[in-house]
C-alpha cells in the first residue's frame, strides 16, 4: 500500500523517486495506531527535509497522511514515510520544490536471531541525515552475507566502530556499562529512547582492542527494537546478557502516541 500526500500513489507520481533517489525518510511501527517516540520521528522528518531541501515540512500534517493510511488499523505495521521532489530531476537537483510525502506500509517482523556481523570500511554520506540513497550501504550488506555474515558493521578508515547497515551498535562492557561508538552516526530513535529509559550509557571511541573486550554487543532500530550481536568477526558475545535483557524490558515500556 502506497499514498502521496493523503491520496493513493500513482505510477507517475513516484517516477522523481525511482529515477533520480533523492529524499529522507522515516520508519516507525505502528501497534494499533500508535508508535514509540512519534515526536522524534516528526522531528527527524521536519530537521531533515530543511536539511535536505532547505523547506519547512509540517509535521501535523506528516501525521496526519499518516493517520489516513494506518490510524485505525489493529496489529503491528512497519510504516515507512518518505519526503521527495516530484519536480527535481539529475540536471536540476537545486530546483526550489514542495515536499511530498510519501507513506508505504509492510507487516511488522517479529523475533529474529543474534546477529553474526562483519565489520568493513565505510562511510554513509551525510551521516547525520537518514537519506535514500542506499545503494553503499546495501553493497556492503550484500558483500558480507556472501561472506556468510548476517550483516555488515561498519568502521572508519582508523578501524573505528561507527554503525550497523540499517541500524545503531552498542556494546556492555565488564562493568555492566553501555558503551555507543564516538563516531559519525545517524543518531537513530531506539537509540535516543533507549538512553531516556534506562541509565548508564557512555560514548567512546570503540577500537578493535576495545570491542573484544566487550562481555555484550547489540543492535538497535525501529523495526527490531533492540537485537543481540552474538559476533563481530571473530569476536564472540554472550547473547544472554542481564542488561541487554534490561534494554529490551526498557524499549518495551516506552509509552507509545496516538497517530
């Protein structure tokens, strides 16, 4: 299921999105026509579309598209909201336009296994914002499964830990403590909820040497809440951790806003 702008999306409409990929988006999970920190799924929207496009977004009105399409639904819905120029195109990317937004849905997945990563160099472009243009990312996904990895973990050119694909790392290290890496990031919602529901986080700059000194690692977005890594390369974690448990207590009583 597909809408622009509140009204079904036809195959004109999404031919500046297939054809020159250039936009932000958000996901969120619906659960009976509410979601986890709605306020920061708006915000991101609204932040980067200024970003983006250098216009001002209306969240009411981003909510409200959204309310159109899955507010009176019952269940679990992974929702995606797109914002992109229908009047942009490859030789005129300045072009001043009005935002669409485009609202796609899809079922909502549900346990999945620790995750076995691979860690290889690279860098999203413009981390901070969470852009459309995948193709990096997805590249180096697909290169790691082949190498029989689940996913892929991201590094710098100094070997230092940034991110996961689609998705934020932590680490609990001996003590107990949760550790994000210090890097370029996209700062992602489960994170930021995650470090508002339960106490004792630090940022560092997570070294190879760091990392396999960690008793616990996991992943974080949206759609799988909080997720244990069981592997980074040949770094082997418990997948039973008590505060990665804590962390997916935590995540499961943040309160979730009406659509």
């Amino acid at each position: 299921m597909a809408t622009l702008n509140g009204s079904p999306a036809g195959l004109a409409d999404m031919q500046a999105l297939a054809l020159t990929n250039y936009g932000h988006f958000t996901t969120m999970v619906v659960e009976d026509g509410a979601v986890r920190g709605l306020a920061l799924h708006l915000d991101r929207l609204v932040e980067d579309c200024r970003t983006v496009f250098g216009a001002r977004l209306d969240a009411e009105w981003v909510r409200e598209c959204v309310r159109r399409d899955v507010g009176g639904c019952e269940g679990r819905l992974t929702v995606r909201v797109t914002v992109f120029g229908p009047g942009l195109d490859l030789a005129a990317p300045d072009r001043e336009v009005r935002p669409s937004v485009l609202v796609t849905t899809r079922p909502a997945g549900g346990v999945a296994d620790p995750l076995r990563v691979q860690r290889l160099v690279y860098r999203r472009d413009v981390p901070a914002v969470k852009h459309v243009a995948l193709f990096g990312q997805l590249w180096m996904r697909r290169r790691a499964r082949l190498a029989g990895f689940d996913d892929v973990l991201f590094t710098g050119a100094d070997g230092l830990v940034s991110e996961g694909c689609t998705w934020n790392i932590g680490f609990v290290d001996a003590a107990g403590t949760v550790v994000w890496p210090e890097a370029d990031v996209l700062q992602g919602i489960t994170m930021r909820l995650l470090r508002s529901a339960h106490g004792g986080h630090v940022t560092a700059p997570v070294t190879d040497g760091l990392l396999r000194s960690m008793r616990a690692a996991f992943a974080t977005n949206t759609a799988i809440g909080v997720r244990p890594v069981a592997s980074v390369d040949d770094a082997v974690f418990r997948t039973d951790d008590p505060v990665v448990t804590a962390l997916r207590e935590a995540y499961a009583g943040v309160p979730l806003d009406r659509l």
